[in-house]
C-alpha cells in the first residue's frame, strides 16, 4: 500500500523530524510511504479575510499539484468525521482492497486548507475538534498510520 502525507509547512525542530522519521523507518516495512512538504506562504499579522484565502488557495494549487488522478485523498479538518484508530485501520484496508494507487493525507497550514484542494478530498477526517501545532499534529498522524498498519496485522502495540 503506498501511501503520502502531503503537508504545509516544514518539521523544523529536531525532536519532531527524529520522531516523524522514525514513524516514516517504521512504516517502510508496510510500503512505500512518502512525506511531502509544501512551502507555507507568508501572512501578514493583520491579514484580511481575503488575503488570507488567496493564501489558502495558493497552498491548495500546491497540493493539487502532488496529488494523482487514482489518489483516495482525506483531508485532515476540525469538523470532519473522527475515526478511532481501528477505524482508520478499516479506511486503510479498504483502500487497498479498492486498489487504490495510493492513500493520500492532507495537512493545511496554519490557516487551514484551501477549497480547491478540500473539493479533491474524498473524505475529511479529524483528530480531535482541539487545535494542535502543526509540527507535533503531523507526528501524530504518522504514529496513528503506523498504529492503522499494526492493527491490520494483529499485532499487540496498539493496545
């Protein structure tokens, strides 16, 4: 099962690229796994409500851009559907019984993804209705990949 985190913004401290890195070792024995990071586009402190979805919408082209035409794409949102963790180990194994080219997560930037690439999402998907900082969100949703992966093999690290 190949499957992408596409994500604004880099992992610039080292604690979260050592943990997302070592997700990313972890997950290589289930697939191809791959990490894609899009330039976040500066914001003005006191940007208005346009500028800020030029910005989002820019970010979003980004993302299209890496996305494929056979992709199973969910979008990480506060308001989209929460899914337990044997949950996304069912969305994962339903991918790959679809033959799905590849699994691809959507992370946007500080100010959330843009409506262009939300449209491409087959799906949305929320972690929690609480916020969290990018770089410590995307390790999490690289543990809970890894953990979708575990329970598909029966393994005991989940529980």
């Amino acid at each position: 099962m190949n499957v992408a985190v596409i994500s604004v913004g880099k992992l610039k401290e080292k604690p979260f690229r050592q943990m997302a890195d070592e997700y990313l070792k972890r997950l290589s024995r289930f697939g191809k796994f791959e990490e894609i990071e899009i330039p976040d586009l500066p914001e003005r402190e006191n940007a208005s409500p346009a500028e800020e979805e030029r910005i989002r919408e820019r970010e979003g082209e980004a993302i299209l851009q890496r996305i494929r035409p056979g992709d199973r794409v969910i979008a990480l949102t506060i308001p989209g559907k929460q899914r337990s963790s044997p949950e996304l180990a069912e969305e994962i194994r339903e991918a790959k019984n679809r033959g799905t080219g590849r699994l691809v997560f959507l992370i946007g930037g500080s100010l959330g993804l843009g409506a262009n690439a939300l449209r491409r999402a087959d799906a949305e998907m929320s972690m929690s209705r609480m916020t969290f900082p990018h770089q410590l969100f995307r390790v999490m949703l690289l543990e809970q990949i890894y953990r979708a992966f575990q329970i598909s093999k029966g393994t005991k690290y989940h529980k």
